[in-house]
C-alpha cells in the first residue's frame, strides 16, 4: 500500500517536472500532473528500461522521460482534434 501511494507521490512530481521543462500546464492540476507522472513512469520503463536512481520503485530517468513525452503526446493529440 506505501508503495503504490508513493508512486503515486512521485508520479505527481514527475508530471509536474515535466510540465515546466515543456512550459505547459498539465491539464487537471494535481490529479493531472499523477495521471501524466504515473502513466510516463510506465512507458519510459517498458522504452527505455531500468536504470538510474530508484525511488519507491520508480526509476526516475526513464520515468522523467516518459512523463515528458506522454505530455507531448497529450498535446499533439489536442492541438490536432481542436485545429479544425
């Protein structure tokens, strides 16, 4: 149970990390900023794999990484339903 609360604490902080180096806000706020993390956490593992720091069962590199290009998927996403 600790561990899956602090994913999603590290989840959050990543989201908002990467929030601020693409200069976007993460839609949702808190909740957003968790969903982005968590969901970036997963993809930048199953890509890029396991390595650098650990914390909580979260390697944080490749997390860091996914979490960013979740949020340029979002926005890509986004910006092409509402270009119209």
């Amino acid at each position: 149970m600790l561990s899956f609360l602090g994913v999603l604490i590290i989840g959050g902080i990543l989201g908002m990390i990467a929030g601020a180096i693409l200069g976007k806000d993460v839609p949702g706020g808190c909740t957003g900023n968790i969903v982005i993390g968590a969901l970036g956490s997963w993809l930048g593992e199953w890509i890029l794999g396991e390595f650098g720091p650990v914390v909580v069962d979260v390697y944080l590199i490749p997390a860091l990484l996914g979490a960013i290009l979740c949020l340029i998927i979002y926005y890509f996403i986004i910006e092409r339903l509402f270009r119209s």
